[in-house]
C-alpha cells in the first residue's frame, strides 16, 4: 500500500498566526508583533469606519458643506464633527446628517460657525 502524501491543513500554512493546542490555550496567538484583536473588536471598528465614511460621503454631497472642513471621527458608534462651517443652519445641517447614518449612536457637534470664530 503506497503512502499518501500528507497534506498541510489550511489552519497551518496562515502566515502570522500560530494555532494552539487543544489543551484549553488560546486558539490564536499573537506573533511577530502581529495584534489579532477579537472579533467582536474587529467588527465595531468595521462599523465604525463604514458609519465615517457614510457620513463624510453625505457631507461632501451637500452643497452648502461639501466645501466646509468637517472632521469627522467615529468610536463605538460615537460620532463627533469639527471643524468650522458658514452658519448656524450648516452646523445643525451637518448634525441631521450625521445622526441619519445608520448605527451612529449618538452625535457630539463641536462644529464652529464663521460667526463663533
């Protein structure tokens, strides 16, 4: 009976990770300074980067603030705006549109008007 030759698992020829053992260790182990974040982690920060792009993708659609230097950062769906706009209108305008994303949780607006300035 002629010998199979034995094939590596997929699991096995992943560069960057290790698998161990089934004695109860973690699964997956970190190397060559290679974070592997949780998946419950890699997923909010998925969210949050899809929700920021959503958002600045919808500034930069509207005419009054496609102009506007608006920074836009995203944290366990926690928006926050900065930056200045033209007017008071503008900056509840940035706001509406901000909170109308999906899975944005919660708006922090510290837009500042050309007048506030």
């Amino acid at each position: 009976m002629p010998d199979r030759p034995t094939r590596k698992s997929r699991r096995q020829s992943r560069p960057g990770l290790v698998i161990g053992p089934t004695t109860g260790d973690a699964d997956v182990q970190e190397e060559a300074g290679t974070p592997v974040l949780p998946r419950r982690e890699r997923t909010v920060r998925a969210a949050d980067a899809r929700i920021e792009r959503e958002i600045r993708r919808r500034l930069a659609a509207h005419g009054t603030l496609g102009k506007s230097a608006i920074e836009v950062t995203v944290r366990n769906g926690e928006v926050t705006l900065r930056g200045r706009v033209p007017d008071g209108p503008a900056k509840r305008i940035a706001e509406h549109i901000a909170d109308a994303v999906a899975g944005a949780k919660n708006v922090k607006n510290e837009l500042v008007t050309a007048r506030e300035s």
